[in-house]
C-alpha cells in the first residue's frame, strides 16, 4: 500500500497566501492599556492560555494607547502616549520591550507611534501610523533593531491593521479616508479594496495580514465583524459584546477580542472567534482599554 503524502504549504510556496499565524483561541497576551475614562496609564500586562486570563509581570513602563503583539510566550510592547486627560494621546513614545516570560527592553521605534495597529511574531514586527498627526511612517523589527520602511500612502490614527516585514494591512481610523486600506508586500504598499463601513477604527483593532485579515466595527453601537482575503470584505456574525476601541490578536482563522469601553472601569469580558462564530470566554483580570494586544506566534 502506498500513501500519497501533500505538502499542506506547497500553495504557499508557490505564491498563495502564507499559512494562518493565529494562536488565538489558546494563548494572547495583552498589556498597557487605561483603565479610567481619564486615559490613566497604566503597565499592567496579561496572557491568555487555555481559555483562562491570569496576570503576568507589569511592563516596565506606564502608557495609554500602546500599540503590542505576539503571545503569552514571545510577545511585545511598545509606544503609547504619557499624556493624560484632556491631554490623552500627546507625548507619543518609542519605547518597545519584549515579553519571553521576563520583559526586556528593545531598542527604540524609528518613530513614536501610538494610536495605530502593530504585529510581532517572535523575530519578526511591524507598526506604522499614528499619534493625532496621522503620520505615514512604518517600520519592521528584524529580531535586533527597528528600521524604517516605505511610508504608507495615507497617514492613520487609531488604524486597523495588523501582519509582519513582508505581509501587513493598514487602514480605518479615525482621521480622513478612513476607508481607505493599504496592503505591504514587503517593498511598496498597495491600495487594497476600501472598508464597508467608516466605523472600522480602534486602537489595536483588526488582526491578522492582508489574505487572512478580520476586524470589527469599534463605535460602541454595533458590534459587525468582516474579513478580508486580499481581493473582498465579507460580513461574517456579529460579536458577542458591542464595545469601543476593541483590542484583537489573531486572524480571520481564529482571533481573540478583549473588553473595551462601553463604561467605566472598562469591562473585563472576552470573546473568541473561529472562522465562523463568536463565543464568550474567560475574563480577563485586568481592567483596560486602547491597550496592546496580540494573538499570534511563528
């Protein structure tokens, strides 16, 4: 008897979209979010493993709308804003530090970013866009050092976007053409197919990269879920909470969201999706928005 064996990543190699990268469902971390309706800071930080939130070492810096991503065994932190109050968002950072079960520090961002969407999957990172100026800027993390990359076509603040150095999507937020979306391939960004909705916009919102890509509406009122596949959005269910400025890791194979505003001290609920549904799951036991957050590894 013989067995004719498939290389399930043969498609890949031979220019189809790279394999799902989500460690969602099982392990997230998230950190250095608010957790007041002043924009606190905060260094409080968070994994997720086996359905179950339990609290980990605090970063070594308090921030609000930092931007993070990876798990709760490799994962990274970075950016955000000292500004508090009505000054919520200035003072953007360029701080990173890398989560491997103890914090280290990185070296610093190319430029401050805050407000806007990152990915991280061990030696490999990316974060673009931005504070209130809505800036163009993106960099990668090769394992050593950030290094500046083409500038995205249209500058974002509290972006969707998420993916790695050769692999991203940008797009939403809340400043003009906030349906608008780029996709990176590594050298150039492309204008991708426009968001259906002019909600789509939240601070570590969206995950995912440009084939396997998910994101939920983040005004506080209805709560839409779309994917993306490179070509077309589609709906797919609704959320099971309808929150603001919604924190997601993962993609559209399999991604986590947690809490957000919709009062506060902002709820601590978390829902899991898995290419279809969403479903509650474990809280977590940190009360923060507009934090980092990721879902993913290598």
């Amino acid at each position: 008897m013989s067995l004719n064996l498939v290389n399930p990543f043969m498609k890949f190699a031979s220019g189809g979209a790279p394999p799902a990268w989500t460690t969602a469902q099982d392990d997230a971390i998230q950190g250095m979010g608010s957790s007041s309706g002043s924009w606190s800071l905060n260094n409080d930080a968070q994994k997720f493993t086996s359905g179950t939130w339990s609290a980990i070492t605090a970063v070594p810096v308090s921030r609000n709308l930092s931007w993070g991503g990876g798990n709760s065994t490799n994962g990274m932190m970075g950016g955000g804003s000292t500004g508090t109050g009505g000054n919520g968002g200035s003072s953007p950072q360029t701080n990173s530090y890398v989560w491997t079960g103890t914090w280290s520090a990185n070296s610093a961002t190319v430029s401050a970013h805050n407000m806007t969407w990152s990915g991280y999957k061990a030696s490999d990172g990316i974060v673009a866009g931005g504070t209130y100026s809505e800036i163009t800027n993106a960099e990668i993390w090769n394992g050593s050092a950030w290094a500046s990359i083409t500038a995205m076509g249209t500058g974002t603040r509290g972006g969707n976007g998420g993916g790695f150095s050769t692999n991203a999507l940008s797009g939403g937020g809340t400043g003009a053409g906030n349906e608008d979306v780029e996709t990176f391939d590594g050298s150039s960004w492309s204008a991708g197919t426009k968001f259906p909705s002019s909600t789509l916009y939240g601070y570590s919102g969206g995950a995912g990269f440009k084939e396997l890509f998910i994101t939920v509406t983040n005004d506080g009122t209805a709560g839409a879920c779309y994917t993306y596949d490179n070509t077309s959005w589609t709906a797919t269910n609704n959320s099971v909470y309808v929150r603001k400025y919604a924190m997601m890791g993962g993609d559209s194979t399999g991604a986590i969201k947690l809490a957000n505003t919709s009062s506060y001290p902002p709820p601590t609920s978390c829902e899991l999706f898995d290419g279809t549904n969403w479903s509650a799951t474990g809280a977590g036991v940190s009360n923060m928005y507009a934090g980092g957050m990721g879902g993913n590894g290598s």
